[in-house]
C-alpha cells in the first residue's frame, strides 16, 4: 500500500526460555518472525556451522523445546524462519509446522555447495509448502569456489535465482540480502545497490509480473499467511 514497514525479527531464539514462558510476551511486543538458530545449537536445535564445501546435514534434529516451539509458533501466528537451521532439523519442522516453510537468506547448493545453501530436497519442501527463500547475497554462499571476494559478478547472483525459480517456481523466490551480516558483491554495496540487483535479475530472464513478486510479492504472501493462527494451544 506504499507504506514502509519493518518486522521484528530474531536470528536465533537464544533469548527464548526452554519453557516458553517469553514467547508471548515478545510477540506482544511485536515479534512476528523468528529464527530458530543460529550457526551453532541452541536449546531448541542445531544451526550449520560456515563451511565450505560441505552439506547441511550436520548434527541432530530439533529438540522437544524445539518441537514445542513449532507448535507454539504456529499457534500464535508467528513466522519460523529456518535460515541456518541443519538438514534434520528442516525436516523436523517440516514435519511438525502447518505453516509455509521460509528460508530468509540462503542460496542455492547445486550451484554453490556451502553448508548454509539449500538442497533441491529442501527447495521442492518449501515448493510444495507455498512458502520462500530469500536469496542470501553473501558472496561466499553464491560463489561454486565458495571464495569471500568482494568483486563476486551479479551474474552469478541471477544465476542462483534462475535456479531457484526453475526448481521451484517464481512465486517461491524473494530476495534475502543480509546486509548487516556477511559480504556482499561491492556492485551491491548497500541498500542503494538494489536497482542493480534488480537488473541482475532481468538480465537473467525474470520480467513483469515475477520480476514484481521476486522483489516483494512474494514476502508479502508469504508473511499475511504465517502470521495467520494456526491450531489449537
């Protein structure tokens, strides 16, 4: 609607008690998307560490505080986001989760084999969910020799988009960014380098109406329906 909004957001729910007690009352004061881990365990599961090259299937699955937490998630109608969270532990939500499963920002493993990056396994679960991956700009998740070069090309960024819309559909793509916390292709910069991103994205085939739902769309479906209650207490 032309308004400019910012969610609340945790990465890692390290400041959640295993009993929960502080759920509701950071969503009364307006949380409404939260990350399971970090890249490290926690109380609830177990975050990939930064490695290069290496799978996400690393460690054990959620614990039961982080089954309960699922379940109290979609209760309240409050986003997982499962940025950084190990293989098992996508799966445990997977299974355990009615709601969209949402990657903030990651990246393609095919084409970039980081213990962070997403399987064509997980990419066809978030496919078949209605849910998205934010497209991570962290040159080392994008690039196939996982090098931290500031001078990474764009190209490689539309190729990864490219991949993930081919594998799952335009509608499941967004961008994922993390400018406060990696490196990111000089080209971007900041948040005044996003025109050129949008232009990577032309350039590698995306227009009109994916082009649009690629850059917000998306992340809005996305976000009404997470916050949307589910099940019961």
């Amino acid at each position: 609607h032309g308004v400019f909004a910012a969610v609340m957001h945790l990465e890692g729910a390290e400041a959640l008690d295993p009993d929960l007690r502080r759920l509701e009352f950071l969503y009364g004061a307006g949380l409404r998307s939260l990350g399971l881990v970090w890249s490290r365990p926690n109380a609830f599961g177990t975050g990939v560490p930064f490695g290069f090259p290496g799978s996400p299937d690393i460690g054990s699955g959620l614990t039961p505080a982080g089954r309960r937490l699922v379940r109290e998630c979609n209760r309240l109608g409050l986003m997982l986001d499962l940025a950084h969270l190990n293989e098992r532990g996508f799966w445990d939500v997977a299974r355990f989760s009615q709601a969209p499963l949402v990657v903030s920002h990651a990246a393609a493993h095919a084409l970039c084999p980081s213990c962070r990056n997403l399987t064509d396994r997980q990419l066809d679960a978030i496919r078949d969910s209605d849910g998205v991956v934010g497209l991570n700009f962290c040159v080392n998740d994008l690039r196939p020799d996982g090098k931290r070069d500031p001078e990474t090309p764009l190209e490689i960024l539309g190729r990864h988009a490219a991949y993930l819309a081919e594998r799952m559909g335009p509608r499941h793509v967004a961008l994922g960014s993390d400018f406060d916390g990696t490196l990111i292709p000089r080209e971007i910069g900041d948040v005044r380098g996003l025109p050129r991103v949008v232009q990577a994205l032309e350039e590698a085939g995306f227009t009109g109406e994916d082009l649009t739902a690629v850059c917000h769309g998306n992340w809005v479906r996305v976000l009404s329906d997470s916050w949307r209650p589910r099940g019961g207490a």
